[in-house]
C-alpha cells in the first residue's frame, strides 16, 4: 500500500501539559501560538507537495483558532487530517464535536502510563490522566479513528504491558510506544528520563502479547531491530509516511530524510548487521552518552 506525503504542521508551542521527555522544551517561552491567517498560508503552501496534514505544537487544541484552521485544511482538500494532542481537550465533548466537525479525521492522544500517578508524574500537569482518559473515551464512543502514542521513559518502561491493556480496555485498536528522543527537556533531565534500550525489550515483549490477546495493532517507534529480535514487526519506520514539517520559524524540512540520516545514527556494529538495510538506528543522543556496546547486529544468513 503506497503512504501519501504529509505535513506536519506547528501551530505553537503552547501546551497545557509540562512533560519531563518533552522534545520541544522551553519553545512554548518564545512562542505560544501563531495568528491565524499565517497558518493557513503555510498550509496552503504545503498542500502543493502533500495531501495529508498533521496539526501539533506545543498542544494544538489549546490554539484558541484551532476550529478554522481545521476548517482551512478541509477547505483545501488535505486528507487526512490528524490532530496529535496530549489528549486532555478532548474531555470535553464539545471540542470533539467542533473539530470532527470542522474536518478532522484522526486523532493520536497520548497517554504514558496506565495509573494517574504514574501518567501525571511524566506529564507534571495533576488531572491529565483522567482528562486523556475520558478524551479517548470520547473519541472511541463516537467511532473517530485514533491512534495513540506512548513515550517509553525510565519511568514507565515497567509499566508498557499494563499501558498497553488499558488503552485496549478502552477500545483503542491501534497504538504506539515511541522510545523517548533525548532532546529538549529530555536532554535537560536525560539520566532520569532516558532508559537503557536493553531494559525495554521484556516490557515490549509482554506489550505485544497483550496487544495480540485484544487483537490491537501495536507498533513501537526508535527501538532498533536489534532490540526487537523475533518481534521485528513492531518497528513502524517502514511504513511512516514521507513527512515535511513546516516549523515554528516557516522552514519547511524533509524530516523523513532528516530522521533517517541526522537525527538518527549507525555504529560501527550496524555494518555488519543484516538489518542495516532497513533499520534507521537509534536516536544519535542515545550513543553518545552511552556508547555501542549494547547494539549486537543481527547475523546475516547466506
């Protein structure tokens, strides 16, 4: 199945929430929001490249405009058109009506542990477990497509078979566990945010086969194949969507290109790895504070 081009578009970098793995961190400081008529211009320039669109920031359900923008987006024909979000607006049904009605066709909400302890610790906002919660629920009761995001942290690797089940519990078929990327607040506070890769394999492991008891489809995002040894169709590079993200400053990049050859890395092991081929390799901060040892490449077979 051939994946459309997207963009991935910044509407501000405000956000309701504080996250400790947060990739943006302090951006929210320099810009909250941009006007309206900005945004939809940068949309409109995107549109000759890509067809689908993704709204984020920052939170892009707390941009007091998101309505029309989405509006915008339709109008344009982007399809489709996915709102990545904390999750925490959409507790209220009203906001679900008025951006479904608007044209948003998917939703990908993110909730990083399966307790409110747990969950509001990472997110350092008191009430956004129960706020993401309800949210998914009511995505889930009016039959939106969703697919979720989950950030695995030191905090929450023990946590992923349980996480797993509730988002299943509560009706989500698809889902992600994206390793945390090391920039931002999460380079800020990196020894107590960043697990070690070799500690999350058991955790997805168990993951997975919770994901297959519900039938959901459970994919993870920067674990390198050699990580997921036996479980190699969990890794979601192969089929994510080319992307240009349009930034906070208008610079429109190919993250697709960028993921790939800057913001991740092979070392010395990858070379001799029969995975090379396909494997992106883990986020480059990771071997740099901790070194290759830990990758061991997968034999090639004659």
């Amino acid at each position: 199945m051939a994946h459309l081009p997207r963009a991935d578009v910044k509407v501000g970098f405000a956000c309701n929430n504080r996250c400790v793995f947060c990739a943006q961190g302090q951006k929210r400081i320099a810009c909250g929001s941009l006007p309206l008529a900005e945004l939809i211009r940068r949309i409109q320039e995107a549109r000759a490249r890509t067809r689908g669109l993704v709204l984020t920031g920052g939170e892009p359900l707390v941009y007091k405009h998101i309505v029309p923008l989405v509006q915008a987006a339709s109008r344009l024909g982007f399809a489709p058109i996915q709102i990545q979000t904390n999750g925490r607006m959409l507790a209220y049904p009203k906001v679900v009506r008025e951006v479904m009605a608007a044209g948003a066709t998917e939703f990908s909400p993110s909730l990083h542990g399966s307790t409110a302890d747990l969950h509001d610790s990472l997110t350092r906002a008191k009430g956004s477990y129960e706020q993401t919660v309800a949210g998914m629920r009511n995505l889930v009761a009016i039959g939106a497509t969703v697919v979720t995001n989950s950030v695995i942290t030191r905090d929450n690797t023990h946590d992923l078979p349980a996480l797993v089940e509730l988002l299943a519990t509560i009706g989500i078929r698809q889902a992600q566990l994206a390793f945390v990327h090391p920039v931002g607040t999460a380079e800020e506070l990196f020894d107590e945010v960043v697990p070690r890769l070799p500690d999350v394999v058991e955790p997805v492991r168990e993951a997975r086969e919770v994901a297959r008891r519900f039938g959901m489809r459970l994919v993870t995002e920067a674990i390198p194949y050699c990580f997921l040894r036996g479980m190699e169709e969990l890794a979601v590079e192969d089929v994510i969507p080319p992307t240009t993200v349009v930034d906070l400053d208008g610079q429109i990049a190919d993250y697709s290109a960028w993921r790939e050859h800057e913001g991740k890395a092979h070392g010395a092991p990858c070379e001799r790895c029969a995975m090379r081929p396909r494997c992106e390799g883990p986020w480059r901060e990771y071997p740099q504070r901790f070194g290759w040892y830990e990758f061991v490449p997968i034999e090639k077979t004659s």
